[in-house]
C-alpha cells in the first residue's frame, strides 16, 4: 500500500486541473492509500466524495507483494516462471491470477455503467486491473495484457459505452497533461514488461 512519491502527487495534481472543467458525475477509487489520494485531488474541484471500491484494487501478488520483479524472479524463480508465462490465469501463492482480477472487477465496472447510464464518471484503479478491464472490454486475448498495453502513472483513458455490453475505448494512456514537465509522451517503458519484450531491442522505437 504505498503512497504517492512527491512525483505521483504533481502527476495527479495536473490530471485534477486538465479535468476541473469536465463534467464529471461521480468518483469511485480502489481503497489504497495511492488512489484515494489521487482521487480527493480528482474530485476536489468537482465538489464530490470519492467512492471507495475494492472491486478496483490492484492485483495481489501474494508472497512477493512489496519485492522488486528482480528479487521475485530471484527468491521464488519457477513460480516467476510459471506466472510470466501465462498471468492471466497463474496466481502466485497467496495471491491472485489475471483472471481473478477481470473476475472482481469487471462485474463492478458494469454496475457503474448501468447506474450511470448517459453520465461521465471517474474510475482511479491500478495499472494491471485497468488493463485487464480493458482486455475484457474490446475483446483482446487476456493471456498477453501484459505485453500488448501499457500505462503511464497518472494517465487518462476513456472507454465510451453505448450500454452494459458495448464499450470502445476512445483515448488511452494520454498524458497530455505532463506536458509542463517537458513532453507529453510517456515514458519509455522498460523494466515494466515482460520478459519476452525485455530481450534485445523488442519493444524500443
């Protein structure tokens, strides 16, 4: 349950003034301190709580929650092994598979979208639960979510539904709001794949 860095707080803080004047309906959040957090600062300027839901929380990783992907690979290497393979559905012990995750957090997203039919709401959750959501959503095979999209911190993606069972996404991954900071595209993404984009050049422009 880590908190914001200072960094994270100026990333939210931007998102918060690039989205002050939408027209945003309701706020819902995964209940760790780093999105609720994120989410007050989201709020704040549309005078609304912010709904905790733990639908939304990050995956679990059970006995290797809190170590650096080189140290799991280390202390608990043929369960790294078995969870690289495929993470959608190999849960580490104590902890939960990608399909655990979509399982949770897919009937929840729904829910909102038939509470709030014809409204813009906020959803602040973590970087493998939206793109698994995401997977779910437009009908991309869940076993590769890892290595076919990814997230900057603080960035904002919209999925726009017609109803429950039609979705299409329409941004993604949009920082436009690091632009003070020198640049609005996001950072490279070493060290957050896979190991099979890790090797060689794969995956660098």
């Amino acid at each position: 349950n880590a908190a914001l860095s200072d960094q994270g707080r100026e990333q939210a803080q931007s998102l918060a003034k690039r989205l002050a004047k939408e027209s945003l309906s309701a706020f819902y959040a995964s209940p760790l301190d780093r999105t609720m957090e994120t989410a007050s600062m989201l709020a704040n300027p549309h005078q609304k709580p912010v709904q905790s839901d733990p639908a939304f929380r990050e995956i679990d990783h059970g006995v290797w929650e809190g170590l650096t992907r080189h140290e799991a690979e280390t202390k608990f290497g043929e369960m790294y092994a078995r969870w690289e393979a495929d993470p959608f559905n190999y849960a580490p012990d104590g902890g939960e598979s990608g399909l655990s995750v979509t399982a949770r957090a897919m009937p929840a997203l729904l829910s909102l979208v038939e509470k709030h039919a014809g409204e813009t709401i906020c959803v602040i959750s973590h970087k493998a639960t939206i793109r698994l959501l995401l997977s779910a959503v437009l009908g991309f095979d869940p076993r590769t979510y890892r290595d076919h999209l990814d997230l900057s911190p603080a960035s904002l993606t919209i999925l726009d539904f017609r109803d429950a069972c039609h979705g299409r996404l329409t941004v993604f991954n949009d920082v436009a709001h690091y632009a003070k900071d020198g640049g609005a595209i996001p950072p490279p993404p070493e060290g957050r794949l896979s190991k099979v984009w890790g090797k060689g050049n794969l995956g660098k422009s």
